[in-house]
C-alpha cells in the first residue's frame, strides 16, 4: 500500500506508470472494467474507451440495465479530460446501446449484434467459401435480403432502416399510458378490418399536412407495411386480369419479389435522371407500374414534371399507378415533392407506412386506391388477417395527433443529415472513382464505378465487404437488366463514425480486389 492507501503492482504484473513525474507508481487505470489508459494508441483514447464498452456490452460484461460509472468519476479513475469520456458514451448512445435515465445516470439498453472478426485479404472474392461469398456468388433469390440482415456484423450499411436509437420510447409509453388509461372493453375485441377509425383519420391528418393529399378516413385501409399493400393490390390486379406489372429498373427488389411472389411477371423500364422513363412504360404494354416518384429507389431521382404529366395521363387513359411513398419526409437539400396521389385521387393506388418514420417493428402502414377498388381491398384484407393489431394503431394516432410524431421527424432529419455527410465525406476519401447519387434526400446513397477492374462485379465488392463485418447492397440485385456496378449504402442506422469506419472498411476491401491496397 501506498502513502494513500492504494495498492501498488511491480512492473511484472503488468502495471503501466508514468515515470519521472509525481505519483509514478500510481497505476493509471480504474477497477471498472480493469480499464488501462496505458493501452490507448496516443490520440484515440476515446475510440478505445468507446470500443472497450461496446465489447463488454456485447460479450455480457454490462448487461442490459448497468449504470455506467459517471463521466467524470471516470475521468478521474482514468486520468482523463471529462470529455473523452463524455464524447465515448456519446457514441454509444448514437448507437443505441446506452442512454441518459435522469436520477439512475447512464444505463446500457441494448446489446449489439457479435461483432465479425475482419477477415485476412484474399485474393479474390469469389475464390473463398465464407458464408458471406455463399450469399453474394449465386443469381439473386427469394429471401437473399432476409438472409443477409440475419448475419452478424460490426457496421450494417443496408439501405432501409432509420435511425432505430432514436425510437421515441418516452413518447410512445406517454402515448399507451393514455390510450389504455381510455379504451373501453370493447376495444379489446376485433376492430374493422379497415383500421381503427382513430388511425384513418389521424392519418389522413398526416397525410394532408405532410403529401399534400387531401382524403376522407373510411378511404383509408390500414395494412401491416407496404410489402401486405402489394400483396393486397396483386390480388385486385390479378381478378383484373393484369398479370405484368412494370416496375422501376434498378428499383427495389424487395418489392419486385413480393409482385413475383402474387404471381406476376415484371416488367423492367428504365429510369434515368427525370425519373420513370414513361414513353417506355407505353413500349412495354404493361397496364400497372410500380413507381417510387418522390425519391426513386435506389437513384435518388425525382419523378421530373413533364414525366409525371406523362403518367397522370397514362393512368387516366385506363393505366395502374401504384405509388410506393417510403421515405418522401427525409428530405435535406430540396423542397419537398408532391404525391402523384394528390394529383390524381381517382388513378393513383397510394402506399405509405411508419416503417421510415419510426420503425419497421410496427408493421403499420397505409393503403389508399380509387373509389371502384375500395371495397374490394377491404374484403381482401379482411380475409388476410382480420384487420391490424388495435392498439399499436391507438397508440401511433395519438402521437400523430399530438404532434409527437412531426416532432419526433423534426429531430431525426437532424440526425439523419449528420451521417449522410458524414458518408459523402467518407466516400470521397475512401471510395475513389464512386460516383454519388440521391444524396439530397433519403436513407440511403447509391455509388456506382465506371470501372472495377477486369472481371469484378459490384456482388465480390459486397462479399469482401462483409468479410470485414460490413453490410452493404450491391446495386446489381436491385437491376433487371445490366448497367455500371455500384451499391446501396444506408447511413442512418449508424452513429456518424460507424459510417466512416464502415466506408473505410469497404475501401479496403475495393483495394484487395482491385490491388490498390
């Protein structure tokens, strides 16, 4: 012991001193975690401190529900400034796996995934056996996209989440405290197949305010997410006798399977810088379309205004529009778009869901068609599943009618723009010769290459992504015919330094497959 009562270890034991200054015996470390400064790399103590955390999180050091030690008790044990520790609980509270309790102080709430281990350099992508090859190697194919979401991973960059750390728990229990404090035992029972007549109407609210387009409730269905919508139009199409849907080429695969799955055979047409090219739609002899016009997935376009005239009048003439509204709020550097919807009440089948809003979890989203398809929707959905669980629906129109969900949009764009500059940052210093598109909006950014090298496909840069624990989309499995390889980057899942760290990775990985590193 020491002249203060602290123990003291010899250099055999691996004790780490500062020497030739006051207390050069003090060990510079803390009991929590048996945390040593010593071993942070000069000028990165917060990225280790932060990693250090994360790992005792995901192996089950900190389980769910620990309180963190004080940021400036830490600091002190460390012999830190308060904000390295202070920027380190930051990170993992961007990511979700901590959060600030008032009184009870920081305490973990999530556990991550288990972190792949980053796989040596290989030579090429397609020569190794990994899973993650197995994935990527073979044409694409039902359930590919659930099959990747399913592997583990240090940094997910698939397209299509939101920030999912930012969940508005606080309100949302605010807002089911309320509505349980004021449901009547009836409203334990089966609801209309349509919806809870809160929701539609609460939707239309929303729906008004934020795409323009003007509804009554009972024309609202309110369905489990765009991908039952589909499901749900597919069967309306069919008892039409319309078998060949036209979609977006590149577009959505995860959409383009669920048509294929109804039994309908799609049609690619080709998109280009003013969207849905609709003199090709006309070529194509297609009587329904499924189109993404606000924000053109995954190009990023905006339908132009001579090419949404172009539609109107090709569905007025007896055409199917179907438009598939998903993240039209996340918007950053433009004004916002109108839905094809409030142009064309009468043409326009019209999708939406919480999915970008809040979280894919909910399964809540919307559905509304033109008056002569209404009833038979409803009967459709009423044989599906009898309707949509009641009480998430109470609880989503309260905070829509509150202003908790605008509120909750407000903070997330915030977020959401932080990290998409982050990405543009990283790709143009990781990722040379990427060509960006659709970064004025969304979730995510597509990147193409002119040129990845002799014989490579945007499917081996994907493979040797994940090799290192990154996810990412190639671009080729949402085509239906060939075009410049590229990928799909989501960057809105993800604290702003995962989505460095995560371009960094698949720039390593572009360099082992190119030799350029």
């Amino acid at each position: 012991m020491d002249a203060m009562g602290r123990s003291t270890k010899s250099s055999s034991e691996g004790s780490k001193t500062v020497s030739g200054s006051p207390g050069a015996d003090t060990a510079l470390g803390s009991d929590f975690l048996q945390l040593d400064i010593g071993q942070a790399p000069p000028g990165g103590r917060t990225a280790w401190l932060a990693d250090r955390l994360r790992s005792a999180i995901a192996d089950g050091r900190l389980p769910v529900g620990t309180r963190l030690p004080a940021s400036r008790v830490l600091a002190g044990e460390l012999r830190v400034t308060r904000g390295v520790v202070t920027e380190a609980y930051r990170r993992l509270a961007e990511s979700g796996q901590i959060a600030g309790r008032g009184r009870l102080g920081t305490v973990v709430v999530a556990a991550p995934a288990a972190p792949v281990a980053p796989a040596a350099p290989r030579e090429s992508a397609r020569d190794a056996a990994g899973p993650e090859h197995a994935l990527f190697a073979s044409a694409v194919r039902d359930g590919v996209v659930d099959a990747l979401r399913a592997l583990p991973c240090r940094i997910d960059l698939s397209p299509g989440l939101p920030d999912l750390a930012a969940f508005p728990r606080t309100a949302w229990l605010r807002a089911e405290r309320a509505v349980l404090a004021g449901v009547t035992p009836a409203d334990f029972g089966y609801g209309d197949p349509r919806g809870a007549p809160a929701l539609r109407r609460a939707v239309v609210g929303w729906l008004a305010r934020n795409r323009g387009i003007r509804a009554d409730p009972d024309e609202v269905v309110v369905v489990a997410g765009v991908a039952q919508a589909l499901s749900l139009l597919g069967k309306l199409l069919r008892a039409d006798g319309i078998h060949r849907v036209a979609v977006e080429d590149p577009g959505s695969l995860g959409a383009r399977q669920q048509l294929e799955y109804g039994g309908h055979t799609v049609v690619p047409v080709p998109v280009d810088a003013g969207g849905l090219d609709v003199g090709a739609l006309r070529a194509g002899g297609a009587r329904a379309v499924l189109t993404t016009p606000a924000h053109q997935f995954p190009t990023g376009v905006v339908l132009d205004g001579e090419r949404r005239r172009e539609l109107l009048s090709w569905a007025a003439a007896g055409g199917v529009v179907i438009e598939d509204d998903y993240d039209a709020e996340h918007r950053y550097d433009r004004p916002p778009v109108p839905a094809l919807r409030s142009l064309l009440p009468d043409g326009v089948c019209y999708a939406g869901s919480v999915s970008k809003l809040l979280a894919p979890a909910l399964r809540v989203g919307w559905l509304l068609v033109p008056p002569d398809r209404l009833d038979a929707v409803v009967t459709a959905k009423r044989y599906a599943d009898l309707g949509n669980g009641v009480l998430t629906q109470l609880v989503l129109a309260r905070l829509m009618d509150s202003g908790e969900l605008e509120r909750h949009l407000r903070h997330v764009r915030q977020r959401h723009r932080r990290r998409r500059d982050a990405m543009l940052r990283a790709v143009e210093a990781r990722l040379p010769g990427a060509r960006v598109h659709g970064a004025a909006a969304g979730l995510h950014l597509m990147v193409t290459f002119d040129d990845l090298g002799t014989g490579l496909r945007d499917t081996d840069l994907a493979a040797a992504a994940l090799a290192r624990g990154v996810k990412v989309h190639p671009l080729s499995w949402h085509r239906l015919t060939p075009g410049p390889p590229g990928l799909v980057l989501g960057y809105a899942a993800g604290a702003a330094h995962e989505v460095d760290e995560g371009i960094a990775l698949v720039g390593e990985a572009l360099g082992s497959l190119t030799g350029g590193g």
